[in-house]
C-alpha cells in the first residue's frame, strides 16, 4: 500500500523516487498520482512527503483536475523554448528535469525504475545527483491493496464473470451439429464470435481485455496459453477453457477468472479431471491466509492433484502433463504482480490478492483449468469473484 512506502525508501537508501510515463503505459504512475490519462507526464516522490507531477499544457489542466496530486510543477515555458530550438523534448531530459528538481528535490539519491529512459538516467547522474536503479520497490509496495483496491478488483471481477456468463449462455443455446460442431442460429459458434461478445459485454461494463483472451476448444487447450483463432469452432462433449482478464477502463484494476466449459455430459476423464482440479482449488484456499507459506499453500494444491493421480510439473519437472503451471499469481494494475507464487520462502500477507488457478491438462483430452481471485485476510481468503459454478456442464 502507499503507506508502506516511505519505510521501503528509507531500506533502499534513496530519498526520492521519479517515475515518468503514462497511467497507461506504466500502471506505477497511476498507483501514485490517480492521473488516468495517456498522456505523459514526470512524478517525483520525496520520503515522507506527497508526490509532485511535473507536465506541460493541458496535460497540466488534467493533473490539476483529474489526479489526486496536490502538487505540480509547470514544465510549460521549458517546453516552449525547446520547440523554439526546434528540439524535441524527449531528447533534452537534462533541460527538463533540471529546473523541476531544483524546484521541488532537496535530497542527494533519487530511486529510479529499471524502465527509465538511459537519457533520463543519465541526465540525473549529470545533474550530480546519486542515482539507484530500484527495480522492485514499487512491486513491492503495490502487493498489499487497500481497501478501495479491494474494491476495484473485486468490481473487474464482477465484469469478468458476467462475460463468461455470457459466453456460457451463448455455448447452452447452441445446437450440436456434424462432427460435433456447435452453432448458434444457423450458423457455426467460432471462438472468433466468442470473444466479441464478451468484449462488447465487458465495454458496457467499463472494461476491456488487457491482454487478448483465452478460449481453447478441446485438444488445443494442452497449450494452457494457447489463445484460440478466430475460426476454431466450438466443439460439444470436449473442455472449452474461457480465460477472460479484463482492465477496467477508470480504475484501472484488473480481474481473472477462468471456466472450463463442455456443452453435453462430459467424458469420464473429463469429469475426473473437473474433481481433481475444483478439489485442489478449495484446499490452496482453505491455506490461504496471513502468514500462510506459499510454498504451503502451492502443495495444499499439489498433494490433492497427486492423489487424485495426476503429476504436478513443479514437483516432478520431467513430467509433460497434469498441472504443468504454477499455482497462480497476483493480481492489481498488472495482470500478474506481487506476491509471487514460486516464492518458496515467501508468506502471503492480509491484503494481497491473488488469482488461483490449479488445472490439469491431458494430451488427448485438452484441459481443465478453474480459476478464481481472492483476498488474503487473517482468516480465511475472501472470494472476490463470484457468481459461477465451477461445473460447468451444458
């Protein structure tokens, strides 16, 4: 949370932090100033004090509008005069930051992201500043959420569970034809027609993929990050894995739900695989709590998926089938960020959110992946998506 940040400063050894960028391109720049905007703008933060937007025109106006920055600095006349030496900004970071830090820095070692231009890193070292590459602190501070960030996930969360029911419904009106094949009014159900009409569900929802989608029919989903194309047709009495990962579009947290979908009564091995993945879900979950190891709660998962007599590629890595991912991830402005689920030393704490995702996948079947986000409290995890079935046989 931002409040864990002037304390992760002070163990980095820095005074200050400078970020720039946009809230789009670079979720960091939204986490510390509110300022949802493509445009571009410079944010330093002092230990201790409120961060300073440094921007030009009406970028300025937005700042001053639109963000919860209470401080900003006018790099309006600075832009000016370098246009009229027919400069581009971009390229004169020693003129910009300059002023700006003169202004509004009064320390000696600036913290920078490892993603900082090397112009703007070496305009700062120039400056005489003492420069430290921090390439986590921000992670870092991020992975706890509080509880408006809470609120948001869970509120991506809602949006992507009601495009997947959606896309369910779409797949129970459908009728099965030749070769197994779906169509829904006379005409084949294409996983192309699938995706439309899940990211129209979630534009009126006030959200949009991040990063595509996931909808693999059948043997294609072995591949867990197989895509889908537009043309593979949906298929009657094989998995249908739904993986939908939107943004919200104004508050810019994420949601990540998975289904596995088979229209008609599911193949044996297909439900085993069903038992066996929704099992180990809710024993990750019933571990789940603050202080809790992640190594711990990975083999609540693990042990349930071997016992049901499926291999787990972490624990055996030669193995091409069973579970051959990890558990999960976190979850906020980044599809995945902290707390990393490989950490074997690491706890989870009360505040991360994470999206479980345990499945098993079978070469001559496909895959069965369920996934659900959660809050991580001092007691039991909170289910932050709700409203599906994890069965979901049509």
């Amino acid at each position: 949370m931002l409040e864990d940040l002037d304390t992760l400063m002070e163990a980095e050894g820095i005074d200050g932090l400078i970020l720039e960028g946009s809230a789009f391109e670079r979720p960091d720049v939204y986490w510390l100033t509110g300022f949802c905007s493509p445009d571009s703008v410079i944010c330093l933060r002092s230990r201790g004090e409120e961060p300073v937007v440094a921007a030009a025109f009406n970028a300025l106006e937005r700042v001053e509008k639109e963000s919860r920055v209470k401080r900003t600095f006018d790099l309006s006349e600075i832009y000016v005069s370098l246009l009229m030496q027919n400069k581009w900004v971009r390229d004169c970071p020693r003129e910009v930051y300059g002023p700006f830090l003169k202004a509004e820095f009064h320390g000696e070692v600036i913290g920078v992201p490892d993603h900082l231009r090397v112009s703007a890193y070496a305009a700062l070292k120039d400056l005489g500043y003492t420069v430290k590459i921090v390439p986590h602190l921000l992670e870092k501070a991020r992975a706890t959420k509080s509880d408006k960030e809470v609120k948001a996930i869970k509120k991506a969360g809602d949006a992507t569970t009601g495009a997947i029911a959606h896309a369910i419904d779409m797949i129970y009106d459908a009728e099965v034809g030749a070769n197994k094949k779906l169509f829904l009014h006379g005409k084949p159900l294409l996983v192309g027609d699938i995706k439309v009409a899940i990211e129209r569900y979630l534009i009126g929802k006030g959200a949009a993929s991040a990063e595509d989608m996931i909808v693999a029919v059948g043997k294609k989903g072995f591949d867990f990050h197989y895509l889908g194309r537009e043309r593979d047709p949906l298929k009657a009495g094989v998995p249908i894995i739904i993986d939908v990962f939107p943004r919200l579009t104004s508050e810019r947290y994420i949601g990540d739900v998975t289904r596995t979908v088979v229209k008609g009564t599911p193949p044996h091995k297909v439900k085993a695989m069903f038992d066996a993945v929704v099992e180990s879900l809710w024993n990750a979950v019933d571990a789940l709590t603050d202080g809790a190891g992640i190594t711990d709660v990975n083999m609540a998962c693990f042990a349930t998926l071997n016992r049901h007599g499926y291999e787990v590629k972490l624990l055996n890595p030669k193995t091409e089938e069973g579970m051959t991912h990890g558990l999960g991830h976190g979850i906020g402005l980044d599809v995945h960020e902290l707390p990393n689920l490989y950490d074997q030393e690491g706890h989870f704490e009360a505040g991360h959110v994470v999206a479980i995702e345990p499945a098993v996948y079978l070469r001559s079947v496909g895959g069965v992946r369920v996934e659900n986000d959660f809050v991580v409290t001092n007691r039991k995890a909170k289910l932050l998506t709700r409203g599906l079935e994890e069965f979901v046989f049509i």
